[in-house]
C-alpha cells in the first residue's frame, strides 16, 4: 500500500481495484477540488495492472458508479471496476441449471 502524508492543502481519498488474484488499495492525499479521474491517474494504479487505463476506466465512489469528473471529498475511496466476464443473471442460470 502507497501512502501520501496528508497536509492542510490536501485531502486524503482511497483508490481500490481488485481482481479475483490481487487487490490493492492506494492511499493519497490529493488537492481539494480533485476528480475522481485525476485521482486515478496521481495513484499510477495503471503501472501495476497495465489493464486500466485512466481514460476509459468505470469508476465509482463506494459502490456508486459516478462521473469522472465527479469531485472527490475527504475519505471517499474511488474503486475501480472491471467489466463482467459473464452477465450476473446467466451466470445463476447456469448454476441453477447444474
């Protein structure tokens, strides 16, 4: 985990991405009026999953898919996601099938 030393010009917000072999999430202290794409970009999450790319990435604030220039406050945690191999409702009815 990165750590970036909080002052009174910055706010300090979280970067998460996961995938089923890996997790990590990047503590940063960005400036207040920061987005949630230039937060992305400031952690250089891409440099260790090349998978992401800043420009396109879906991104949400807990949970909630937002716009990337939604502006972030104290403590949100921006998460990456990843698209979905397979959609959710034929995945249970295959299971159910089984």
């Amino acid at each position: 985990m990165t750590c970036m030393v909080e002052n009174s010009a910055t706010i300090p917000v979280e970067v998460a991405y996961a995938r089923p072999d890996e997790q990590l999430i990047i503590a940063l202290a960005v400036p207040p009026g920061a987005t949630l794409a230039q937060a992305i970009v400031q952690s250089r999450i891409q440099e260790r999953f090349p998978e992401i790319d800043p420009a396109t990435a879906k991104a949400g604030i807990f949970g909630k898919l937002s716009a990337p220039a939604m502006v972030l406050r104290a403590g949100d945690r921006v998460e990456i996601y990843r698209p979905l191999g397979v959609n959710a409702k034929i995945r249970r009815k295959q299971r159910a099938a089984t």
